[in-house]
C-alpha cells in the first residue's frame, strides 16, 4: 500500500469521527507489517480530557488485535500527531508516520517528530 493510499484512508474514515465539542475529525489508517490495515478515529468526551486520539483509537485495535511493538509498519493522519501520540508511534517501532504540513504530504520517522525522545529504564 502507498503512503498517498494510506493517507486517504485515513481521510476516508475521519469522517466517523465523533467530535461535537471541536468538531475537528480526525482519521488515521495503521499499516501492520503483515499488510492489514487498521481505522481509528478521535472519540470526544464532554469531560475533558478524557477523549481519545485517532491514533490511539487504531493501535489500541490493533494491539487488542494481538499485533505488538514492531509488528507496525506505518501510521497515516489526516492531522499532525500530538506529542502524546508522538510517543506511542516511537514505543511501539513505527517505520514512518504520514500525514499534511501545510498542505505538503510529509512521511516522517516517529524520532523525527519527537526528538530528544525518552525510554524508560529497565
């Protein structure tokens, strides 16, 4: 699957979102190494902030799924991840994360978008 295939089913599904509060639908498509894909989307909650990210929607699916760090290829959103976000993309070994900066499709590694990142020690 390309990165422009993946961006528009993260496009696509945006629309399933539930956002009443922002109203800012967010859509990401997860890539897994074996070639599922999975949906996710941001789900609003009036008590914030105890909604979800899209992106959180799609892994936690996918990890509920039996996929694991490093069974994830790539992560398309129709929006820039969070910081939040940003650090679930690096644990979990994500190849290139995908999305639009000022309207230019960039494909970034998950270090690039978080540096000076964190590991927690063993």
């Amino acid at each position: 699957m390309t990165d422009q295939e993946l961006l528009a089913r993260a496009d696509a599904i945006a629309a399933k979102a539930y956002a009443p509060y922002s109203t800012f639908h967010v859509g990401c498509a997860v890539l897994l190494r074996d070639g599922t894909v999975i949906e996710g989307v941001n789900v609003e909650n009036g008590a914030y902030p105890l909604g979800i990210c899209a992106e959180k929607n799609g892994i936690g699916t996918a990890i509920t799924g039996g996929y694991g760090a490093g069974d994830f290829e790539a992560i398309a959103v129709n929006a820039s991840p969070c910081g939040g976000c940003r650090q679930w993309l690096l644990e979990l070994g994500f190849d290139r994360v995908i999305f639009r900066n000022r309207g230019e499709v960039v494909s970034l590694t998950p270090a690039e978008l978080l540096p000076d990142s964190f590991e927690l020690a063993d």
